[in-house]
C-alpha cells in the first residue's frame, strides 16, 4: 500500500510538470526565466507558510544545513539550469538530457542514502532511458550548443542530489519542514540575480499570464513538490525516480492537443518501455518491502 500511495503521487508530480512546458511556452515570452523562479517560489512559499508554522517541528543544526545544500544546490540551481539549457539547445537535446534525472537519482542515493542497485532496478533504469530516447524519436535536428548540454546535464544532476537530499532530511523532519525550507533557502539564493523582476509590468499582465504564473509558482511547485518528496518516502530512491519519466509523456501529449504539435509515431512504443521500467521497478520494491522485519529497505529505515 505504502508503494501504491508513493506511485500514485510521484505520477501526478511528473504529470504536473509534464504541463509546465506546454504553459512556461507563453508564460516566457513576457518573463524571464530568473525573475520567473523567483516569482515561482514566492508563490510557493506563501502556499506553504501556514502548513509548515502550523506544524512546525523542533530541527537541528543538520536539518538546516541538508535543507540549504538541498534548496541552493539542489530546487534552485536545477530551475534555473533546466530554463537556461533550454533556451540555449534544442527541445530534442533537452528533452533527453532531462529525462537523465533518474540515473542521477539512483547514482547518488548510492552515498547519500546507502541504497544499493539490485539488478531489476538497473534493468528498470535501461528500459526506462531507453524509452525516454525513442519519445524523442531520431534525429535532434536543431541548434544545440555545448553550454545548453552543460546546463541540461546541471540540471538533472542538481535536480538527482535535491530529491535524495530530502529523502534524507525525511529521516528526521516531515514535509512541511522540506518543503518550506528548501524553497525558501532557493529564494535567498536567486534574489541577487533577480533584478530584472523589477522591471516586470505586473498591471500590464493578462488573466492568462497570471494563470499561467499561478500554475507554475501553486500548482507545479508547491503541489508537485509536495506530491514528489511525500511519494520519495514511501519507496526506494532508485525506484521513485523513474517516475520522471511520466513528465516527457505528458509534456508530448499537452503540446499536441493545446498548442497543435504534430504526435510523434515514437511516442507509443517509448511510453511501453518507460511503462515497462515502471512496472518492473514496482515490482522489486515491493518484493524488497517484504524483507523480514529489521531488514533496512532502501538504505534508510523500515516502514
């Protein structure tokens, strides 16, 4: 039950996110993408402020620390990464190069978490890639530079030590805590290179563009992160990561039907492998999740 829950909520996440680049296309043309984090964050932590006050929790030294490596590093270097690599490459590259984010995921749950790679996760890992490539079908025609696959590779590595740095922080605090802290040491970070905030038209905005920032800062990131972190303490590191791959699936399917984009013949046989990862993956969590009691399950603690 406890993995049902989990893949239910890292789905909608990935799902959520998947529409962040159907509406960050309009969103875009009228903000940039710093002052755009920025607002995203705000808006988040104005959502997240009266859950965490209310059940705010004693924290120590380290939970502070774990949640600034986790928020600089990790939230807010990933969003700033992900936006600028994709202005400077092609979707084809950048849609790929995100797609990463798992391998990242299990890599680094390695020392950080202590999780070790069973054989079924790594044949997960391999079936869900390779579905993220066949998505994006051949070819990558387009301008792609070295800085845009630098920072793409950036964002997925960040984005990898953000998710399993709150895995760890799980041990000791709830989500109200990760998820209010990590989004407010991401704020501090970027408000010095916010300024062309300032020069934004607010009044100037449309109900649509407001919409659109308001799905981004609530619906994407307050919601989304909490549905992510919630689903990363219901199984292994490993596993939960390869719901990112949910993310292209959706993104393709919205840009089709909203913004008219031609449907790839590639989509329905990289959705099978990515499905297939997935299930495998499920699979050998839950038979890990049988393990006789006082056996550690991902490295962490028994549920």
């Amino acid at each position: 039950m406890h993995s049902l829950r989990g893949a239910l909520a890292l789905t909608l996440a990935a799902a959520i996110w998947g529409g962040v680049y159907v509406v960050s296309r309009v969103v875009l043309r009228e903000i940039p993408p710093i002052p755009l984090v920025s607002m995203r964050l705000v808006l988040t932590l104005v959502v997240l402020a009266p859950l965490y006050f209310t059940r705010r929790r004693r924290a120590t030294a380290r939970d502070y620390l774990l949640a600034l490596l986790s928020g600089t590093l990790g939230f807010g270097l990933s969003l700033v990464m992900q936006f600028y690599g994709t202005a400077w490459s092609s979707a084809h590259v950048g849609s790929l190069i995100t797609s990463s984010s798992p391998a990242f995921i299990a890599l680094l749950a390695l020392p950080v978490l202590g999780d070790k790679l069973r054989r079924a996760q790594i044949l997960a890992l391999c079936l869900a890639l390779l579905g993220a490539v066949v998505v994006m079908g051949p070819g990558g025609q387009g301008g792609t530079s070295l800085r845009g696959v630098l920072a793409l590779l950036a964002a997925a590595v960040t984005w990898g030590l953000y998710t399993v740095l709150n895995r760890r922080l799980a041990r000791s605090q709830d989500l109200a805590f990760i998820n209010f802290w990590t989004a407010a040491f991401a704020l501090a970070f970027l408000l010095p290179l916010s300024g062309g905030a300032l020069s934004l038209h607010f009044r100037a905005f449309s109900p649509a563009l407001w919409a659109g920032v308001l799905y981004i800062g609530v619906v994407s990131t307050a919601l989304a992160m909490y549905l992510w972190n919630y689903g990363f303490t219901q199984m292994p590191a490993a596993t939960g990561g390869l719901f990112l791959f949910v993310q292209p699936i959706v993104g393709t399917l919205l840009g089709v039907t909203l913004l008219g984009e031609r449907l790839s013949p590639w989509l329905w046989p990289g959705a099978a492998l990515i499905a297939a990862g997935v299930v495998i993956s499920l699979r050998d969590g839950a038979g890990a999740r049988r393990a006789p009691p006082g056996v550690a399950i991902g490295g962490g603690q028994p549920d």
